[in-house]
C-alpha cells in the first residue's frame, strides 16, 4: 500500500524561515545603509504577538511597522497588527505608510500623561529628518453630563486645562513648536486639525 511520504515538521519549518531571511536580506540590499540594521530576526506566528515577543526580548524601544491602506472590511475580518501592538503593547509604535507626497508637517495629538515628553521628542526628531514642521495639538474633552452641572463654569474649566497644559508644555522646552489647546471630543477633534 501506498504511504504518503514523511515529512520532517522542524526540517520544514527551518527552510521555510530560511528562504523567507534570504528572500528578505535580497531587498534589503541597496535599499538600507551598511550598519542600519543589527540583526535579522525572521520568526513564524502571529505578527503581533511575535513582534511584541521579539520587542521585548531585544530590549526595543521603538517598533516601526510599515502600513497599508486597506478597506473596511478587510481590517475587520483580518484585525490589524498595529491596532494590536499599540492598544496592547509595551513599547511605542510608530506606523509609517508611503507618502503620495513630501510631508512637511508632523501633527502630535498629547495629552498630559508620562507619554508627553516622549511623543514630543519623537515628533520633533521626525520632522526634523525630514524638514518638517511640528504642531502639537491637546484636546480637553467635554465634561461628563454629571459633572456639568456641578461645574457651572464650562470655560473656566477648559482654561484650567489650558494653563495646566501649558505649565507642563514649557518644563520640555517646546517653545519652538506651534502648540494648539483645543475644546471636545479628541478624535473628532484632533482629526480636524491635519
């Protein structure tokens, strides 16, 4: 009787990581300086875990993913890496996507947490690589219905924010950059600033 032939799994696994490292140093070559990248780490898995896997076992600090402009559908029926890894990851993700044009704004959306500093110092790096201009942008949302009423001076309460903002924004020495304090719901908010 015929048998199918056996097929060694680990053997498999170890040319197929193989060819996928080879095929991966081929376009790197002449694309990425000599001496930009350490190493190469090709694993099989579920990219968001395994990139949050491998960002924490070499220490990272910055995880720069390439995106994609997908539909609707697709990133619900496919979820997407860079949801994951910045909702559930530890280190910063930085999505980059290719430009239809040179950009010459970079827009940081902050708010007063620990991340100010650095999200101030990453968007000033990156304009400046590419001769961009920075703005900073803060949105105080509106205060819940039950505290509205307990709060009778709505402006008071944004300009409090403001000078609170303010006060933490001139400790990192960013008076070279536009700042902007804006009043409402942050992601609609935000969005209309780019």
């Amino acid at each position: 009787a015929w048998m199918p032939p056996t097929i060694d799994f680990q053997d498999y696994m170890a040319q197929m990581v193989g060819g996928a490292r080879e095929d991966l140093l081929e376009k790197l070559a002449g694309n990425v300086p000599d001496g930009a990248i350490e190493r190469v780490d090709v694993r099989v898995g579920n990219p968001a875990v395994v990139l949050g896997e491998a960002s924490h076992e070499h220490g990272a600090d910055l995880i720069v993913l390439g995106g994609r402009r997908r539909s609707a559908v697709s990133r619900w029926l496919e979820g997407s890496t860079t949801k994951h890894l910045v909702r559930r990851g530890e280190v910063p993700v930085l999505a980059v996507m290719p430009p239809e044009c040179a950009f010459r704004r970079v827009l940081a959306a902050v708010d007063m947490s620990s991340m100010m500093e650095p999200t101030i110092r990453w968007a000033r790096d990156m304009a400046a690589s590419y001769g961009a201009q920075v703005k900073i942008v803060h949105a105080v949302e509106p205060l819940p219905y039950e505290y509205a009423g307990v709060i009778h001076q709505p402006d008071m309460y944004f300009a409090e924010a403001r000078d609170e903002f303010n006060a933490q924004l001139a400790a990192l020495d960013a008076d070279d950059i536009e700042c902007e304090v804006v009043q409402g719901p942050s992601v609609r908010t935000i969005a209309r600033q780019i």
